[in-house]
C-alpha cells in the first residue's frame, strides 16, 4: 500500500507550492527557444559566447539542461507520494530553480566565465536534486526507490564527464552517451511502472477487458538486459558485440510494450501517447543497433531515444501531471492532441534526417520547428495551470 502525502499550506506563489509547477514550465520553454538557439548557431548565422562547439551545446542543453529540469519536476511531485513525506516548496524549491537557470546562463557564456566555473555552477544543480532525493527516500525508508538516487548521481557524473571531454579533447563522446543511457534507463524504470498502472486504471473504467501485465521479473530482466547493453554501448559505441545485444534489448523492449494493452487505450490520448513515446525506446535500440553493425549513421537511434522516447514521454507526464494535480478532468484536449502530434513529427523527422542525409537540411528544420511548437503549445497550453491562474475542480479524477 502506498504512503498517504502529507500536505503543508503554502502561502507564497502559486508557482512555488510544488515541484511540477517551475520545473515543468521552465522546462518547456527552454526546450524550445533552445533548439531555436541552436539551428542558426549550428549554421553559423548566430553566434554563443560558449566554449562548447554547435553540437555540443545544443547535446548538452537537451541532455543536461532540459531534461533534468522535468525530471526534477516529476520526482518532487511523485515522491510525497512515494515516502509520505512533505512536498519540496517554497523558497527551496525555488533555490533550485535559481541554480538550474544559472546553469543555463553560464552554459551559453561559459567562454566569459571559464570552463571550470561553467561545471561547478552547471554541475551543483544535478548535485543538489540527487542529495534532496536520497534524503527524502532514505528518511521515508523506501529503499525500493534508491535505484533513481543511483541514476541520478550517474546522469551527474555523465554533465561532469561532459565538461572534462568537451574541455580537454575538444568534443564530447562518452558523457554523451551515458547520459542517453541513464535517461533510457530512467523511462524503463520509472516509464515500466506509472504506464501499465495508469493504463490499468484507465480500461478497467472505460473499456473493460485484457488488463497490461504489472511490473514483475519480466520487466527487470528487461531492464537489466538493457543497462549491460547500454554499458557496452558507452564504452565501445559500435561492433558485432554491442549490435547484438542492443538488438536483443530492443526485441524485448517491444515485448514488454506489447504487455501493456496500449492498443486498446485509442479513445483516450492522454493515455495512448504514454505508449507510443514508449515505443521510440526500442525503436532507439533497433537503430543504433543497426549503426553499431555500420548500416545507419548513429544519430538515428539517438534522436529516436531523445526527441521520440524522452521527448513525448517528458510531454506526456508534463500535461498528466499538470492536470491531474491541479484538479483538471483527465483527458487530452484538441491543443494537447495536437502537442503530441507535433512532437512525434519532430522525432521522425529527425530519424528520417540521420538515415537520408540528402533531405537532411529540410528534415532538420521541420523537426526543429515542430519541437519547438510542441514545448511552446505546452507552456502557452499549461502555463496558466502551472502558475495557478485556473481554479482546480476537485470532483475532477487525480489518476487515470
């Protein structure tokens, strides 16, 4: 049985009762005017103050700028549910908001600041959410959860390994791909248990009939096949060896999908996109299995994991999370539909980019802008939610 939340009134901005609120729309934002940074600095029409080559920057922000900030937003919201404990809030939770936007300040001026100041200031904000959350899970003794405190500490080694590579050697290789791993790892994790149950919740209610199998030994066998798999990956990137078993975990990845009755949840889009962000998971593994064995260029798999699998998994939770926990009605509205759409256009469009260079400069600005209108529908969608501007209904369901 899960711990019951406890609740504390908070009495400053709406924005800064929890941790879905700053983190969820900062994030958004940033994701988008990110990638709209980035295509004319990687053309050489705009100009960084960064020490970081095009690439890199624009890796770095999504990998370890972007993504942090929704992670951070989904562990501060679920882990009161998790240990019972209180919620993150208020002038804390709002030191944590600051240090993520210095990390985004220093990242973009790094060649002002100094490399070194650019990890220490980019670095404390992973830092500090991985010691709030193995506080929170260690004094609620939910020792169950101690496997996200260990992804997160890796996802921070990784930003750290970033600056040391990118520093010393010129670019980042490495970092880069623990980073896609850890944050892979994350969606099975954590993705393997919030999709099945609401999945559940949602047919036994609406559609009555085959139920999605819960997480059990199939499942971390799947993940355990996919972290050796992905630790091949890291270390050597491609051969005959780190194929095979990349394809393997992509084979069983779509097992464990097709666990889930996710065929069946069609009526109901809030629900269904949890399923097909899921599938870019083992669509990445295909893909950078084929580019480990030579047949594709790796940013296929990569940009299926990172647009298709982390981007609309992280809209997925977003728009949920924002509705459920602001007592709006469980469904996807017209515009959130069409947020979904938009950032599955970007994530096969970007794969389409890798695999057929020769259309590869339309291809990357199609995926750029549809990204973009994605994260921008988001916040202009949810922004009044998130900053309190809605009145909840609380006859409204929290869970579908």
């Amino acid at each position: 049985m899960s711990p019951i939340p406890r609740f504390q009134p908070h009495h400053g901005p709406a924005i800064l009762s929890s941790g879905f609120r700053p983190f969820f729309l900062a994030g958004a934002i940033y994701a988008a005017v990110a990638v709209l940074i980035w295509l004319p600095f990687y053309y050489g029409e705009l100009t960084l103050v960064t020490t970081l080559a095009p690439r890199d920057w624009h890796v770095h922000e999504m990998l370890y700028g972007y993504l942090p900030a929704v992670i951070t937003g989904f562990l501060f919201t679920a882990i009161p549910n998790w240990t019972g404990r209180m919620p993150i809030q208020g002038t804390p939770l709002l030191g944590l908001v600051l240090a993520w936007l210095a990390g985004r300040f220093v990242m973009a001026f790094s060649a002002d600041t100094g490399w070194l100041a650019a990890l220490l200031i980019d670095g404390s904000f992973l830092a500090l959410v991985a010691i709030v959350v193995a506080r929170e899970i260690i004094t609620g003794r939910k020792w169950n959860n101690l496997p996200v405190v260990a992804l997160l500490t890796l996802l921070l080694a990784g930003n750290i390994g970033f600056h040391l590579e990118a520093h010393f050697g010129g670019l980042a290789d490495v970092s880069i791909r623990l980073g896609i791993a850890v944050v892979i790892l994350l969606i099975g994790l954590i993705g393997g248990r919030i999709i099945p149950s609401f999945t559940r919740n949602w047919l036994a209610r609406e559609n009555p009939g085959r139920l999605p199998s819960p997480f059990g030994r199939f499942d971390g066998a799947v993940v355990a096949v996919s972290a050796v798999s992905l630790l091949l990956w890291v270390a050597l990137q491609d051969g005959a060896l780190v194929g095979t078993a990349l394809g393997i975990a992509g084979v069983l990845h779509l097992l464990r999908l097709g666990r889930w009755a996710g065929h069946r949840t069609g009526r109901e889009r809030l629900v269904l996109v949890l399923h097909v962000g899921y599938l870019f998971v083992p669509l990445g593994f295909l893909l950078t299995a084929a580019a480990a064995f030579g047949a594709i260029a790796p940013s296929a798999g990569a940009h299926a994991w990172m647009i298709g699998g982390a981007g609309i998994m992280t809209l997925a939770v977003m728009t949920r999370a924002s509705l459920g926990h602001t007592g709006q009605q469980l469904t996807a509205s017209i515009a959130t539909q069409t947020i979904y759409v938009l950032a599955a256009v970007a994530a096969l469009a970007r794969i389409c980019a890798a695999i057929h260079p020769a259309w590869s400069v339309g291809l990357l600005h199609l995926a750029a802008f549809a990204w973009a209108a994605a994260f921008l529908g988001f916040a202009i969608s949810f922004g009044p939610l998130l900053l309190g501007y809605r009145k909840r209904r609380p006859e409204a369901p929290r869970s579908a």
